[in-house]
C-alpha cells in the first residue's frame, strides 16, 4: 500500500505491505482513495508486488509487529503480560493478513 500524506505533520507516514493468505481480486490491487482527517487527507493506493514465502519465524514476527502497530493505534498498552498480545502470538492462530513494514 503506498501511502501519500497530504498534510504536514512531525512523522511521515511510510508505504506498508498487506501479506495475505489467499490471492485477492485484481481489482484490489489497483484500487485508490483517500482517508480524510482533521489535518489532511492520506491518499492510499494498493498495487499488487507478488507473492511471498515466509519462515514459521518471519511469520511470527510479523505477528508481533502487527499486535503492536495495531496497539498503538488503538491508544492500547500492548504489554508482554497481556492476554491480547499472548494470544494473537501463538503459533496456531491463524491471521488472514498481515501488515508488514515496506522497509
């Protein structure tokens, strides 16, 4: 997903990869529209890179990073000790997607 903010802001958003199990219409992966927010819009466009093979330990690592990303922007407080965090790390759950940093 390449993302292009059209605000002006400290942080700058940064591309993401959405890794999923199944492969998607192709109409998704050119699909675009913008998200609107009080300091501007942020324009997402999906476009299709290919397909990915993932070791049993990236794919938990990536769990991790996405119960984290996904904590933060919940306002949560994602700790080692949450129940949350233990269980969407678990070896045997099985996530349809995954966010993945660009870099």
């Amino acid at each position: 997903m390449e993302l292009k903010q059209d605000f002006s802001y400290d942080i700058t958003v940064q591309d993401v990869f959405l890794a999923t199990r199944v492969m998607l219409d192709p109409e998704i992966g050119c699909m675009q529209f913008d998200m609107c927010f009080d300091r501007g819009s942020l324009h997402v466009n999906f476009k299709y890179k290919g397909n990915i093979n993932l070791s049993p330990d990236q794919v938990l690592l990536c769990k991790r990073f996405q119960v984290n990303i996904l904590g933060i922007l919940m306002n949560s407080k994602i700790d080692k000790e949450s129940n949350l965090g233990k269980s969407c790390l678990e070896d045997d759950l099985q996530m349809d997607y995954l966010l993945l940093p660009s870099t």
